[in-house]
C-alpha cells in the first residue's frame, strides 16, 4: 500500500490507461450535456433590481440599508410574497402539505437572495422558471417593502396620534373647568380682567376717598369692587394664568397631534429604485458547462481511483 498513490505509478498508468480515460470522459461529457438539459432539470431565469433606503426614521444603531434588508427578508414580506405568487413558478407546494410553510421558505430562501451592496444599496436576485415572473416578484419585493415600512410608521403614528388626542382632551375639559370658574367669580363678583381692571379700580377706589365727591352709589359699587379684588382677585389672577399656560399647551399639542395625522395619512415610498428589473432573455441556471466539467472530472477521477485498485491487486 506504500507505493499506491506513488506519483510515478499514477503517472504510468495514465498513460497506460489513456485511451480507457478519454473513452470516460467523453461518456461523462455525453451524459452530462444530456442530464443538465431542459428535458431533465428545468432552466430558471434570474432578476435583479438595486435599490437605496430613503425616508427611513432612526430605528436602532443599524444603518439604513441594514434596516431595508431586516425588513424585505422578514417574514411578514415573505408571507406577502407567498400569497401574491401563490401555486406559481417556483412556490408549486400544496397549501394541503403539513410541511407547507417549511418547503415554501426553502424554495423561497434559495431563490430569493438580498444583499448589501459596498455603495450601502441593497441587491436583490430572483431566480424563477418564468423569466417575467423573476421579473414581477422583483418589483412584487420592492412593493412589500415600501408597503410593509409605511405599515409599520402608520401604526406608530396613528398610536402618536391616540396620545395626543388625549392630552388635547384632557387639557380641554381642564381649560372648561378653568373658565367655568372664572365665569363664576366675574358674574358675582363683576371682575372681568384682574390684570386690567385691578389698577382702575384701585385708583377710582383712592379718588373716591380722596376726593369724596360723585353719586354714592358709583362710590359704594367701587368700593363693591375693590372689596372683591381682596377676597377674591388673588384667585382669579391665579385661574387667568392658568388658563392663558393651558391655552398655550393646547395649541402646542393641537400642533403634534395635527402633524401625526398628517404623517398618518402620508403616502410615500421607502426606497429609490437605482436598477430596474427586467425579464432575463437568457437563462441563469443550470450552468451546463460546469456540470458537463464537473461530470467528466468525476467520472475521470473515479476510473483512475477504479484502475489503481485493479493494477494494484494485479500486482498482488
């Protein structure tokens, strides 16, 4: 066994052998150019399309074009796609299977492949037996993707939108109580504006002392007033201020709350097609050449490992 894989024995007997090597290799030629034809393994047709991220938010420490690829291979986009080419070209799996799902993501993982790019696009290469199919599952991708993303933003932004709606009403029944009770004190007590009014009335209150003079009514209803302002003028500033913050918070929250329902309602997409695709006018799989190469270096090899044990045991 010392000598049986001795370079120069192998060498002898290749050229001993030459005429039996090139009779194997031109079968496994043969056999080969015949098996990886049409009649027995079905040419597939590839697809690809190159697109950029664009109107992506900040989700995590990801960049934009890892947040792409998350999403165009999640399965919520394969489920999309396995219901859009349903029982066609390459998803031939009966929905009637147990194993359904499990076929159907190996055929679709083997044929659908996404990829970053160093230029930060994402490669996108489909493979089906229908070169207008790879063609329409391409743009079927891009379309999930930008579906799926403004899906996920909607959702966030319509929950934005809940939020805000109950700030504004809860600063809404805040601001009624407010001037529910400022209504109250100007009706019994005849202040209306203390910032204003107070100075007024204290000055016509000290006029009124100083000089004595006027209707003693005009004097009693100042003084009717003034005596308000003590009691209760403290507490209607304080409920005026509040009311003036609570207005202002309200227009600040009307201000969000109007910019999420317009976020809500906005239709865009979510990335920027750089490269098109467009149905393959020639076949991507199989490579015939390689499996014809492939072939005869197999079956060439196997007959110089056959003849090495015959010559061997002929030695013996």
């Amino acid at each position: 066994m010392n000598n049986f894989f001795d370079n120069q024995r192998i060498l002898n007997l290749i050229w001993k052998r030459k005429f039996h090597f090139i009779v194997v290799g031109i079968i496994a030629v043969f056999l080969g150019a015949i098996f990886s034809g049409p009649t027995f393994i079905k040419p597939k047709f590839k697809s690809s399309a190159r697109i950029y991220p664009t109107n992506l938010g900040e989700m995590s420490e990801e960049s934009k074009t890892e947040q792409m690829l998350e999403i165009i291979n999640s399965s919520t986009v394969k489920f999309k796609m396995f219901e859009a080419f349903k029982a066609k070209d390459i998803f031939n799996v009966s929905k009637d299977d147990p194993q359904y799902l499990t076929y159907t993501f190996d055929i679709y993982n083997k044929n659908v492949k996404t990829a970053k790019t160093q230029n930060e696009t994402v490669e996108i290469n489909i493979m089906a037996y229908d070169p207008q199919v790879a063609s329409d599952m391409c743009d079927s991708l891009i379309h999930f993707y930008n579906q799926t993303v403004g899906d996920l933003y909607r959702a966030k932004n319509w929950e934005l939108v809940g939020i805000s709606e109950k700030q504004l009403q809860k600063k809404y029944t805040e601001a009624d109580s407010l001037i529910r009770r400022l209504n109250e004190i100007r009706a019994e007590t005849g202040i209306v504006d203390v910032e204003n009014q107070g100075p007024e009335v204290t000055r016509g209150y000290v006029k009124a002392l100083v000089d004595g003079g006027g209707k003693s009514s005009d004097i009693n209803r100042i003084k009717e007033i003034f005596g308000n302002l003590l009691k209760v003028g403290a507490e209607a500033r304080s409920l005026e201020v509040s009311f003036e913050n609570v207005l202002q918070e309200i227009v600040k929250i009307k201000a969000i709350y109007e910019l999420n329902i317009s976020e809500y309602e906005k239709n865009i997409t979510y990335s920027h097609v750089v490269e098109h695709p467009f149905p393959a006018d020639k076949k991507s799989y199989p490579v015939r050449w390689l499996i014809v190469a492939f072939s005869a270096f197999s079956a060439v090899f196997l007959a110089l490992l056959v003849f090495l044990v015959l010559d061997y045991r002929k030695e013996d």
